[in-house]
C-alpha cells in the first residue's frame, strides 16, 4: 500500500442481503492508523482505492472517497460504490496513496461547477447531472434539471396545463412547508385561500443565505448551504443548513441525499399539518400517470393517485416514458429516523409528488432545538420497483463495515 500496511474491510449483509452492485459503503478508520493528519485529507493530500476479488474470480479497483464525519474526531469516513457481486464472506482491501509518492490519487470526475447566473452544476465526467439554482428572484431555491440516464431531465418547471400560474412554484424538485407560524412557504399566491377557514397570514421566502461547503470527489459532490425561512413581515423564522450529497450510478443513475436540519429563530416554530411539504417534485410530462404514460409506485405496491395519494409508505416513485423507447423514473425514500415514519405521501397522477412527514400531525419546535429530516432521490433506469427496494434496503439499513489488518482478501 504504497510502503503502508494493508487494511482489509469486511462488509456485513444489510437487512438479510448481500450489498448489490453499486450500493454506497462507507468505514470510518482511525487517522494514526494510516499514519496521517486531518489537514492532509482536507488538503487532498492523500488518496485512497479499495480492492475486491469478485464472485468471478475478476479483482476490481475503485476510488474511496475521505472526509472527516465532524461527530468522530481523529477518524476519517471512507465512502465508495461496490464494484459487483462478491465472494462471501465480502472483504475489500484498501490502499492509500500520498500525494508525491508517485502514485495516482483518484481523480474528482463528480464536480460543483459554478455558473454565473446563481446556479451550480453537478457534473460527471463532462455530464450536468443535478442543477441548484438559488436566485433571489424565485421565492425558493429549487433544483433543476434532475437529469435521468436518458440525459432528459425527469422533472419540470410548472404545472403542464397551468397557464394561469397557480402552479408556477412548482419548480422540479424542491424544499417547502405550506404552515410555518401560519406563514406560507408552499404557493406563492395566498389568495387562493380567500374565503376559506386556512390560518395562513402571508407568503414567506426561503432565501439562500450562503454557501458552506462545495466539494468535488471520485465518488460523489457535495454542496452545503445555509437557508433562512423568512416571514412576509421580514422576521426569520427558521434556519436551515441543507446537505445535499449527489452520487452517479452506472448507466446515468444518479443517488441524490438530502439531509436537512432546521433550528427556529424565533421562541416557538410550528410546522402546521399539511400534505404540501417538505420535499416536493414535479416530474415530467410525459411521466405523468394521468395524461402521459407514467405511473405511480409505493413501496406497498399500491399504484397511481387512487392507491397512493394520501397513504403512508417507505418510498414513492413516479416512472415513464422520456423517449419512444427509453423509461426514467424518479423515487423518494425517507429515512426510518425521521420524524412521523414512514411518511405519507401527496402524490397525484398530474406529476406531483411530495413526502409529507407533517400530513397527519404538526409539530413544534423551541428555540434551541433542531428538527433533521433525511431523504434520498434515486433517478433511474425502467420502472422496476425491485430496484427501488433494494436501493431503499440500502439506505435504511447500510451495510455494516468492519477494519482489520492484513494482507488481502
């Protein structure tokens, strides 16, 4: 290993089965183990490959990607894509490389890649794969495109058939609450509840305040930004810290993983019950289940607006067609260790799509306190709800890692 000693992983089966091809594992390993500093992997002055000997007698290499988990000091998490199916018991060996010592440190093909109309790219080898954009003339940032393997982003600006613009914040993919202290932070136009016994008092903005990390990797990127839930009277209400982790897959999947930690601003913050929020999308035209030629999945196995809309479930996917021949499709899975799990879902057969953690009940916050949701997005090929269930098994219950010292697997 580069004149250092061998580490061998030993991957243990997550909830009853082997780790698939591509599946996202991770160890934390000691620093003084591998002979290093913290300031040599916030540098990028080390490397790291893992190596595996495949269930076809293959030995593959791929790049692990470092960085320093800030709940566990003096350790560095190393994060990278199972290259296939493997012998069992599964042990992977890790090699490191220092920068100078001759070696190939993995190269960052995941990149952040600014653009000058307040935006940033997600791109892999030359290819955008997620946009962020954050301009101050939206009332929310949003994310788009979300591209699908086909290369066709599998959400949209705007609600296809809303010329009136009653729709026009539902922007692809993005964060929302339609009740926070009786502020809207959903629609953007509080007329449409004129008449009606809604408490809501104004329209908020959810402003991006800033950036706090933009990291380039072998394996994935990384973008970290803080956000402020400002009322219609200019009083910040929440600040969120928004992580959002973006992993390609082979054949233009790609993980997307939210994790999102809000921490009122003000004494009490109320998250109202209400179906619209927090993670949303609005999915393509062509995928849409009732018009296009789409159709909705739950992790139940329920089907379209009839058998989801409303109902609680694991996961939620919306699939079609993105060309005469090719199917996209775009699931969210939530996390078990997130608040009122599993969630309910607000989904529609017009390409709407929301997990709705405060659907049945609302939830208050003190000052001092935070409330963590995490999500992930999987964009994929077909319409296989096997694979979507695997991916979930994955990021439910990751496959746990063990280190030991030695000299191959």
């Amino acid at each position: 290993m580069e004149g250092r000693r061998t580490l061998n992983f030993d991957v243990a089966a997550a909830g009853g089965a082997a780790p698939t091809e591509e599946a996202l594992l991770s160890a934390e390993v000691d620093l003084a183990r591998l002979g290093l500093e913290p300031v040599q992997i916030e540098k990028g002055q080390a490397g790291f490959w893992v190596q595996e000997r495949l269930a076809d007698g293959q030995t593959v290499r791929v790049p692990a990607q470092a960085d320093l988990p800030a709940e566990a000091r003096g350790q560095v998490r190393l994060t990278w894509r199972a290259p296939g199916p493997a012998r069992a018991p599964r042990r992977v060996n890790l090699d490191m490389v220092e920068r100078g010592s001759g070696g190939t440190i993995p190269f960052p093909a995941v990149q952040v890649l600014p653009d000058a109309s307040d935006r940033v790219w997600v791109s892999h080898d030359n290819r955008n794969l997620l946009g962020y954009c954050y301009s101050g003339q939206y009332r929310k940032p949003f994310f788009y495109p979300v591209s699908g393997p086909s290369g066709r982003s599998v959400t949209r600006l705007g609600h296809p058939r809303d010329f009136g613009g009653g729709h026009d914040h539902h922007r692809s993919l993005w964060i929302e609450h339609e009740n926070v202290n009786d502020v809207c932070f959903e629609t953007e136009h509080l007329h449409f509840f004129a008449g009606t016994d809604s408490p809501l008092v104004g329209i908020g903005r959810i402003v991006h305040a800033g950036f706090l990390r933009q990291e380039d990797g072998p394996v994935y990127a990384r973008l970290e930004m803080a956000l402020d839930w400002v009322s219609h009277e200019g009083e910040v209400l929440l600040n969120e810290i928004r992580r959002v982790r973006v992993c390609p897959l082979a054949g233009g999947e790609q993980l997307i993983d939210f994790d999102l930690t809000f921490a009122p601003q003000v004494e009490v913050v109320t998250f109202g019950q209400s179906t619209f929020g927090i993670l949303a999308a609005r999915v393509a035209h062509s995928l849409e289940a009732g018009r296009g030629s789409g159709r909705i999945l739950n992790a139940r196995g329920a089907l379209n607006e009839a058998g989801v809309h409303r109902q609680r479930a694991e996961w939620c996917d919306y699939a079609g067609p993105v060309s005469p021949n090719e199917t996209n499709g775009i699931a969210i899975l939530g996390h078990p260790e997130n608040l009122h799990y599993p969630h309910t879902f607000h989904v529609r057969d017009d390409g709407w799509m929301c997990a709705a953690p405060f659907a049945r009940h609302a939830k208050t916050v003190h000052g001092g306190e935070s409330l963590r949701f995490r999500f992930r997005v999987y964009v994929h090929d077909g319409d296989s709800g096997a694979r979507i269930a695997t991916r979930y098994a994955e990021f439910a219950q990751p496959p746990a890692v063990s280190v030991s010292e030695g000299e191959g697997g």
